[in-house]
C-alpha cells in the first residue's frame, strides 16, 4: 500500500478571474470582463479551515487574476495572515504602479499590512496592457520599502526583447551588484494555449521537465470557483482530477494519499511519466513546460490508455524512489 506525506506548507489563494489585462494564452483566459471573484468573507474562512486543518502551514498566497483589484480588502486579509503568523505573498502584474506616487502608497500599505514578498509576471503579452515604465515604478517603489521582490518575465518572442530591457534598467543593474539584492528577475515558459498562436521556448526553463512536481502535496489551491484544486500550475484548470471539490470540504486535501499518479508526478515529474510511456518524439518535442506535460498525461486518451495498461511496472520503482528521497532529507 502507497501512502503519500500530505503536510502542504501553502495555501494559494486565487482571489479572481478578473484581470486588468487580457493576455493571450492566459491559462484562466483571465480578463477585465471576467467577474469570478472570491468574497473577503470566504477567503478568510478558508484560511482559517484550512490551517486549523494543516497545521503544517507556513505561507499564504494571493493571486489570480489580479489579487489587487480586491483593493483595500487585500490589505486586510494579508494583515489578518501577519497576525496569525503566516508569511505572506502577493503575484501581481503591478498595473498599481502607473505612476510612482501611487505605486509608493499601495507599498506603504504592504508594508503596514506585513507583506512578505511581491511576484510581478511581466512580458510581451503583459505588457500590452501594463507597460515596460510600470514596472519599473513598481521596482522603484518596492525598493524604496524594502519589499523583497521576485519579477518573472515570460518568454520573449522572436521580435521582443523585455527581459533584456528590464535587466538594462540602472535601477535592477545597480541592485544587481549588491550581495543580496532586493529584486530578483527571471524568465519563465509561456505556454501556448492557443495553437495560432507563435511557440516560445526558452532553453533557461526546460530543465525543470527533468524533476518532479514540488506542488503537488505542498500547495492548498482555492479558486474563484468555489473549489479546492490539488495544485496551482498553469493548466491546472484544463485536469478534471486536480478538482477536489467544494471549499468547504478542506479536508478532501489530505485525501490523496493513496494516489499514485499524484505520487509519481511529484517524485519524477510529468514529462519523465510521459517518456517512461513511449510518447512520441513528435509529441514530447512541443512541450516547454512541466505543466503542459501534466496536461498531457491526463487529457491525452492514448497516453492515459497506455497509462491505465502498464502504470503497476512503475510502482515499486517510483515507491522505492519516494522512500529513498525522504531517506535523503
């Protein structure tokens, strides 16, 4: 018998659909005419259920969609967490940072309010709506309060270049040279949802398809749905089996235990899954990221009728792995 080590460190709150932006390929094709949002009563409950339910949780974070369209009750809920001595994080796409006076009164409330760290997802689909000079504010503005800062930038098509323009700023340069900077930047995979449109892939992030799933078992995953999610990665919504049902029903979290696939996504990773299965070259070959491979396992009804056929010649392999990982710590 498998039985998973189900103690999530995270809670992940996906306030709302609704977005300032409307990117293309966006995984919850999130938009400003989307109006799925959370209320401040329900998100807070579900903080409380779920860590008086896990008490192995460390981290609260608020996303989306836009988390700070909820505005001043954004604020409140992250000085709810501080109070109960979460560590906090928000992931925005920093359209609050228009100008710079602005963008240094919502700091002054993140600071007020206990914020732990900010994510600001920026790019070439981003920046069609919040511009390559508001994120820049933003940076301004989050080192002036000494907010740690992590901005990740998708992937640059053929024509674009944001990540170099924003690493060219003297403001990153010059934080760049410090022994512990207060910003960090990174690219990240832009999945393509859309097969119109172009592919982006960068080399930086195709290593992570040779790892397994750190979501998995360690991230509690509210939607605006209503519904509690076993992982918060980007196709997350596209997996009928990362729904594990109504918010109030936290308990359903700690039920996984005994799901292998769960187990071997988390341990190998979803794109090794898929190459221990025979996928084609051809079909291997048009993934770029580990979410897409997870997509695959689940959705494709030839990798799952091969993986419904042959999944019992992993499990003592995958298990003895398992064992030999928390051997090692």
């Amino acid at each position: 018998m498998f039985i998973a080590d189900i103690a999530p460190s995270t809670i992940s709150v996906i306030t709302t659909y609704r977005c300032t932006a409307a990117c293309e390929d966006c995984c919850f094709e999130c938009s400003p005419s989307i109006d799925k949002t959370l209320t401040y009563d329900e998100i807070r409950e579900f903080i409380i259920s779920a860590s008086k339910e896990y008490p192995s949780i460390k981290l609260i974070v608020f996303t989306g969609g836009e988390c700070f369209i909820l505005k001043e009750k954004l604020f409140a809920l992250i000085s709810m967490c501080t109070e109960m001595g979460f560590i906090t994080r928000c992931v925005t796409n920093a359209y609050w940072a228009k100008n710079l006076l602005r963008a240094r009164d919502y700091c002054q409330k993140l600071v007020d309010a206990g914020l732990g760290e900010l994510n600001i997802s920026t790019g070439v689909s981003h920046q069609k709506y919040v511009t390559h000079q508001t994120i820049v504010n933003a940076a301004k503005a989050l080192l002036e309060f000494g907010i740690p800062t992590l901005i990740t930038v998708e992937t640059d098509s053929e024509s674009s270049s944001c990540f170099k323009r924003l690493r060219a700023e003297s403001i990153i340069q010059e934080e760049f040279e410090k022994e512990s900077p207060g910003i960090k930047i990174q690219i990240n995979s832009w999945v393509r949802f859309d097969k119109k449109n172009e592919v982006r892939q960068a080399e930086q992030t195709v290593s992570s398809l040779n790892y397994g799933c750190d979501n998995l078992f360690d991230t509690v995953v509210v939607t605006p749905d209503k519904e509690i999610a076993a992982c918060c990665g980007i196709t997350m919504s596209h997996i009928d089996e990362m729904n594990l049902g109504h918010m109030s029903q936290v308990e359903n979290y700690g039920k996984q235990i005994d799901d292998f696939l769960k187990i071997w996504i988390k341990t190998e990773g979803a794109f090794q899954i898929l190459k221990h299965l025979g996928a084609s070259q051809n079909k291997l070959k048009t993934i770029n990221h580990p979410c897409q491979a997870c997509a695959i396992l689940h959705k494709d009804k030839e990798i799952k009728e091969v993986l419904i056929n042959n999944y019992s010649e992993h499990v003592v392999r995958v298990l003895n792995k398992v064992k030999l990982q928390e051997l090692k710590g």
